[in-house]
C-alpha cells in the first residue's frame, strides 16, 4: 500500500471560480465538482473508454462523460441504480484554512465490470476450405409496402445470381431494411471518442447496423456495394451507412487496428442523368480507407445523360438491356477471382501487413490519451 501524500489545489475563491475542472497529479488525473456547498473529486477518466468526466455535463450528484453518456456520482463515484457496480476512483478532499488539499492515492479505487452485451458482433470464423463469401450490399431507398423498380438493385440482383452459380456463399443486405440510427459524430469530439464496435450499437439493441457491421468486418471476403444517384451523390441510406462506418477506419488511427485486410470491394452505380465518375471516385476514397482492395475495372455504371429526364424510358432500357446484366455477372466474377488471387498469397499478403497498416492516411502520429487505469 502507498503511502498517502496531500496536494494543494488552491484557495477555496481559485476553486470555485474554476469548476468543475481536470488536474494532473503524478499519475492520477482528477475531476474536481462542487456539490451541495462542498468540493469533491473524482477521476477525470470514464470507465467506458477514458472520456474526460471533467468536461461533462452535471445533473444533481450524477456527472455524464460527455463522450457516449455514461453516469458517475460525483460523491461515490459510482454509477446511477442498477449501474452502481461501475466505480471511478474517488479521491479524499480537506478544506484547510490555506486552501483545499487532495489526498492521494485514491480512497476507493475503481471498479471495472465486463460487459458483453448479445447483441454485439458474432466473429463468424471461415471453416478451411470454405467457399468465398460475397456480401451484397443494397444501399437503396424506397418504401418496401409500395416497391418501385430499382435499377441499382436489379443489377445487383443479377449479380447475386452469378454468385449463386459460382457457388460461393452470398449475403444479401438492403439497408432500407434496417432500422439504424445516423452516426452521432463522436469523433468530432476526440478521435478515440469513436469507437470500435460504435457506441451506439453498444449501447442501443434496437439498432440495427449490426449484420453490416459483423458481414463487413468478420464475414464477407468480396463485397459488392449498389447505389443510385441522386443529385450527383451516392444515396442518402449509403452516406447514413458510411458516416457509422467511421468507427472501422478509425480504429487504424487510433488504434493501428486494421479491421478489414485481404478483402476485395466493387461498386454498381446507376443514374437517370450523370456524375458517375465522381461517385465512384468518392466511393473508391472511402472503401479504400477501410482496408478494401478493388479488382481490375471495380465498377459497373449506368446512366443516359443530363437531359434524359424520361426515367420511364431508363427503366425500360434497363430492364431490358442484355449488356448491364452481363457486366453485373463479370464484375462479381472478376471481384471473386481477384478475392482467390489475394487469398491464394495471402502469405504475401501478411508480409505487406506492416507497411498497410497507416493506410493512405495521415501520416501523423496520434498522441495517446492516458489508458483507463484498473
Ligand atoms: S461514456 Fe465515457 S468514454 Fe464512453
């Protein structure tokens, strides 16, 4: 056991002018509140992934980590009802006629429980020997009770027929299926403020991002992304689909943890009017930030030109066009050939692991907050 040492904060004016504020003292980095015509300190370090509690916002005792909103009394330093078991360290405070001292070591320490909520990511470990997976990804809107001809989706369709005969194992995922939340841009509060699996499927059971999640991550060697365009963009549900998906690349940021290695990504993009190539290219940025490697000509596109407003004639030409359908077929071929290429080297593959890791992403070097101490 350490022994105990006290540490001036400052008069009792310094401190209320200041609070609730952080210190660091040694190793310790304390959260200093005043509650109830006293002062108190807690650590500044949430249980959860290390929010500063300093910086949160205070109701009453309790003190929510301003990063993914988890609880702390500023008194005990334990959670709300039915979450008391989670403990931040407390530390021991005197009001001296010089000012107001901080003991350290902590007088209660803290109290990590292991959570492992059901509904997070399942691993879905390959069997040797089994078939590729493809991973089709619909991105899509429309209103299921109510279906409209989807040129995205019929191409994709085609495409998942291909597999099927190529017998590979195949996933079909229409994100206008699932009922997920629109990433709530915690990384613009800290980089590790984002986090692995997303707080919010941490959090929410109800959210339903979790089979894209686990088929991009754990299942799926080779995935195939449809969208339309709209105003010269990919689909809304893609970008609400994206901005979750920070969470992954940024664990190569933060972390240096690539997620997503030796997997081959390819994209079918159809429009009435244009903008194809910068769709693609926003398309080739973001996946290739995650990890993905693309085949040969890794997309397939269709679209009739600014002034083709007649989108009942575009339905028509592509339902009808033998030419889309076959290039739907060849890319999910090329995508699964050059996936077995990857595969068949993968040895190699490990060898580049290294100089993959940072990606194409700056360079820089993160400063790392301190860990959550146990
Ligand atoms: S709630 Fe504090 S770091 Fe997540």
């Amino acid at each position: 056991m350490s022994a105990t040492t006290w540490h001036r904060l400052g008069t009792m004016d310094e401190l209320l002018a200041r609070v609730p504020f952080a210190i660091k003292i040694e190793r310790h980095r304390i959260a200093v509140f005043f509650h109830d015509g006293r002062f108190t300190a807690i650590s500044d370090i949430c249980n959860h992934k290390g929010g500063p509690l300093s910086e949160g916002r205070v109701r009453g005792e309790f003190v929510m980590c301003p990063w993914h909103g988890w609880e702390y009394s500023v008194l005990t330093g334990k959670g709300p009802a039915g979450y008391d078991e989670e403990q931040v360290p407390v530390f021991a405070l005197e009001e001296r006629a010089d000012g107001v001292y901080v003991q350290l070591p902590p007088v209660m320490p803290r109290k990590l429980v292991k959570h492992k909520p059901s509904h997070l990511l399942d691993e879905h470990a390959k069997p040797a020997g089994a078939p590729p997976r493809v991973l089709l990804l619909s991105t899509t809107a429309m209103d299921e009770g109510n279906p409209r001809f989807s040129t995205s989706d019929a191409l994709l369709e085609h495409a998942l027929a291909r597999a099927k005969e190529l017998k590979v194992d195949t996933q079909l995922i229409k994100l206008r299926q699932l009922n997920f939340k629109h990433c709530e841009g915690n990384y613009s509060k800290a980089s590790h403020a984002c986090t692995w699996p997303c707080a919010i499927t941490e959090r929410d059971p109800e959210d339903e991002l979790t089979p894209v999640y686990e088929g991009l991550v754990h299942w799926a060697d080779v995935v195939l992304i449809s969208t339309p365009i709209r105003w010269g963009n990919a689909s809304s549900l893609y970008y609400k689909m994206v901005e979750r998906l920070n969470c992954v690349q940024n664990q190569v940021t933060i972390h240096n943890k690539v997620l997503i290695m030796n997997k081959v990504a390819a994209f079918i993009i159809t429009g009435g009017q244009d903008n194809i190539q910068a769709v693609a290219g926003g398309m080739f940025t973001f996946w290739s930030e995650l990890g993905f490697v693309f085949p040969p000509f890794p997309f397939i596109a269709h679209s009739r030109g600014w002034d083709a407003e007649d989108m009942q004639n575009n339905v028509r030409q592509v339902k009808a066009s033998d030419a889309l359908r076959e290039a739907s077929r060849e890319l999910v071929e090329r995508a699964v050939d050059f996936w077995k290429i990857l595969d068949r080297d993968k040895a190699m593959m490990g060898m580049m692991e290294k100089p993959m890791e940072r990606a194409g992403r700056k360079a820089n070097p993160l400063v790392m907050p301190e860990e959550v101490e146990v």
